[in-house]
C-alpha cells in the first residue's frame, strides 16, 4: 500500500493534538491550522477535560483552567516549536496560547472552550510548500521525538 504523503499543516495538527494529548491525557475533538506569511494558528477544538469545562462554568473556575493552561503551554512550548521547525524547516520567533474554558478549545483562555495558540515564524513558508505542491527537497531536519510523558 503507497505511503500517503502529509501536507505540513496535516503534520502540524497531528502534533499539536498528540502534544496536547501527552500534556493533559485529552485528545482533542478536532485540530484547525491556518498559516497567514509568518503567523501560524493552531486551533485546538474540545481541548478541556469535562472536570475544566465544569471548573470553568464560574469566572474564577475559568482564570483557574486559564492559567492552568497557560503555564502547562509555557513549559511545554519548546518541544512544539522544535517540531513545527522540524516540519516546517522554520524556526519559530515567538509563541503564545489561550483557552477558552467553557469549550476547551486552546491556549488563549475563552470560555467557550476553545484554545488557540499562534506561533510567529521566522520566515514564510511558501504555499506550495504548505499544501505539499512544492516538489523542491528541503533540507534535512531530524526527526523531533515527542516524550510519551511531558512534565507539567
């Protein structure tokens, strides 16, 4: 059977949602990535646990799975950035994420539930490149393992 060939925002999503899965032991219900120039947007869809949405059902629940949240994202978003370069053959610039609480959607902090974190690139990423029409190699970048288990 072929191998099926990713694009990069394909790639991207499945590490953003297995990352986000070793982070809190919660997949995901859906993964969304946008690529605009340098600013890639990861939208992470029914990101909370059932325990975070009924947390986040008051404002101070929400602040407490906000921050809960944002510092999970600070200690971890080191490893994501390494992998978005290894996909992307870019490297990062700048990072940060929200949640909305009341939907899990992550990592800006909305109440809806919905998180979503933007990563600043370097450079621009070409469109045929992004949606795999690009058929110049790039440059070889080792494979970036993800740890089974990330610390909070």
């Amino acid at each position: 059977m072929p191998e099926i060939k990713l694009t990069m925002a394909q790639q991207v999503a499945q590490a953003a949602g297995a990352f986000q899965e070793r982070r809190t032991g919660h997949t995901p219900r859906a993964v969304s990535v946008v690529l605009s120039e340098e600013t890639l947007v990861i939208t992470l869809h029914g990101a909370l646990t059932p325990a975070e949405q009924a947390l986040a059902t008051n404002a101070a629940g929400a602040a407490q799975v906000q921050e809960f949240h944002r510092q999970l994202f600070a200690s971890s978003a080191d490893l994501m950035c390494a992998e978005i370069r290894r996909i992307t053959g870019v490297r990062v610039r700048e990072a940060a994420a929200q949640i909305t609480a009341t939907t899990g959607t992550a990592v800006h902090a909305f109440t809806t539930g919905t998180m979503v974190q933007v990563f600043q690139l370097s450079q621009t990423v070409s469109a045929e490149a992004w949606n795999g029409t690009d058929s110049r190699p790039r440059p070889h970048r080792p494979t970036h393992r993800v740890p089974s288990r990330m610390k909070a």
